[in-house]
C-alpha cells in the first residue's frame, strides 16, 4: 500500500527524505531497468535501493563496463540480471525502452548516461514512452527550513513551456502529489517576478490563465494561486505584507517556474545555499523515470526511487495513462 495519508504530515515534517523512504518499503518493490550504469554513483545508488527493498533491478548496459565498476568500487551485483548492449549511451537507452514496453519493467532509471540520451529515447515518437500527457520534471525538494516537502517545475526538460505545456506540467505534478500520498488538494504557486498581472512580464498573464483554467477543471486535484513572488509563495509574512489572501500563498507545496532557467537555478539555490536534498523524477511517460545526477548524494537517489515506487504502486491500482 502507498502512504496513509494519516502519514502525509509526518513525511511534511523533520527528515521528510527518510520518512518517504520507510513508506516506499512499505509497498511492495518495483522491477526497475537501470540504464548504463557505468560509475560508481549510479550503480551504487542503484544496489542501495535494491538492498533497502524499494527495488529490484536490472542493469541494462555494456555489462563488460558494468562488471568493471563494481569490481573496481568493490560493488556486489552477484545475482543481478545484466542485459548487455553494445557500447553506446544511446544503444543502452533504446534497449532499456524496449524492456518497459516488453513489460520487464514498472520504472526507468538513468544511470551514468546523459540526460539527453535517455530522454530522446522515451520521448521518440516510434516506440518511446509517450503518452496523451506532455512530459516534465519535478524536483521533491526537502528543504530543512521549510516544513513542507515542496516540489519544484519544470527544471529539466521543457525549456520555455507555453501555456498549454505548463497545464500539463502543474497537473504532471498534482497527480504524483496526491498518488504517491503526501497529501491531498496540494497548494500549487505559479512563480513569477510580481504577484501582479502585467502584460509586461507574459509569464503573469499565463499564470493567471492557468488559474482560471482550474476554475473550469482544466485543471483538477489542486488549489492554484498566480501570479506569486517567490516570497510570497513560501512566506506567510510576505504575503501577508503585500495584502495578498489565499489559501496558497505563504504555503506552497508545488512551485510551477515560468521557464527551465529560473527552475533550475531555483533547485539549485535551494540544493547549495538551502542545504536541500531533491529527488527528480520524470512524468507523463508511460512509467516513472528517474532522473538523477552525477553530483546527487546517496539519500537523493535512494528518494527519487522511492517515489518512483510509490507512483508505480499507486498506478498499479488503477488503469495506466493511455498512449497517444
């Protein structure tokens, strides 16, 4: 089962990270293609998740290399099952494409592979992952002076989403908000620069559409605001300084960026000066994917898998998102 949602508050409080680990050991694990894991860090990050039973995996890969690193960082992966693929990042995403859609797998994990490489083979339009939903990216960011876990997008795939990709992104985000079980209803904050509608600064005229939009359901399972200032989305006091009432503002739950620039420079500023942990994770593919990087630390890693899972179970209790 996926978290109580008696449990929401807990994982919203103290080290939220391992809160929302224990609850993805709580469900049963999910089989997991982790591509090209060729270095330490994704491999490891890989075997850690195995060995806190979030995941089972299956290294897809040149498996000479693969053998290599865990020999060479002293990594046991007796027993794993290895699906060697020719030398190439790009040949170890496509096979790791095919297994999920060969029912092998519940999520995708990239391993030491670029970002660019896994992506271009679950967004192909002949057999990748597509569905009727335009995929994104969320950061679940545990920020230590934060109570909320907040979520962070789109900071990694869409670079400069129009208004109807950023109806996608919020509901993307909504959607795991509320399967994965921290909660219900989240309070969604569209960021601009102002809290004021300007024809000026365009991202505010699309925030407040995007606002409208959930008044018509365009939008569902959310409370939405915008535009709001950065502070005023996360601090009661600002908000209450620029005389702005809302359910949302001072307790955002989900930050929606105008563009890939300022979310991720957002992740960022919250990772290096916050001190925050972010799990990344891609939706709107057939499967969760989980997207991690080079510099994540041990515990980031082993979170995005737990969400991963946690989404996996979630859908394997209702019927998939259709293919497009």
């Amino acid at each position: 089962m996926s978290v109580k949602r008696s449990e929401a508050s807990e994982i919203q409080s103290g080290s939220k990270y391992d809160r929302l680990i224990a609850a993805a050991k709580g469900v049963p694990s999910v089989t997991t293609i982790v591509v090209h894991p060729c270095d330490e860090s994704s491999l490891r990050g890989a075997i850690e998740s195995v060995e806190a039973g979030i995941i089972k995996a299956i290294l897809v890969g040149p498996a000479a290399r693969i053998r290599d690193t865990a020999a060479r960082h002293k990594l046991n992966i007796a027993g794993y099952e290895i699906i060697d693929t020719p030398p190439t990042e790009a040949a170890a995403a496509a096979k790791g494409v095919e297994l999920i859609h060969e029912g092998k797998g519940e999520v995708l994990m990239k391993g030491s592979l670029h970002t660019d490489e896994i992506m271009r083979a679950v967004t192909a339009k002949e057999g990748g992952l597509r569905t009727n939903r335009r995929i994104s990216h969320v950061f679940i960011m545990d920020v230590p002076a934060y109570t909320e876990t907040v979520f962070v997008t789109d900071a990694a795939i869409n670079i400069a989403p129009d208004l109807d990709v950023k109806r996608d992104i919020i509901q993307n985000a909504v959607d795991l908000y509320n399967e994965v079980g921290f909660g219900t209803t989240p309070r969604v904050a569209i960021l601009s620069a102002v809290e004021t509608v300007t024809s000026k600064i365009p991202s505010t005229i699309e925030a407040a559409a995007l606002c409208k939009m959930a008044d018509r359901k365009q939008i569902t399972g959310a409370l939405l605001d915008g535009p709001l200032a950065f502070d005023n989305a996360i601090d009661m006091e600002a908000a209450r300084i620029k005389g702005i009432k809302s359910e949302v503002a001072g307790r955002a739950q989900i930050l929606v960026v105008p563009d890939l620039e300022s979310g991720n420079m957002l992740a960022k500023n919250l990772s290096y000066f916050a001190k925050a942990d972010g799990a990344g994770i891609v939706l709107g593919a057939r499967v969760p994917v989980v997207l991690t990087s080079r510099a994540d630390s041990a515990r980031s890693r082993m979170a995005s898998a737990a969400v991963a899972a946690l989404q996996a179970d979630a859908r394997r209790r209702k019927a998939p998102i259709a293919a497009a």
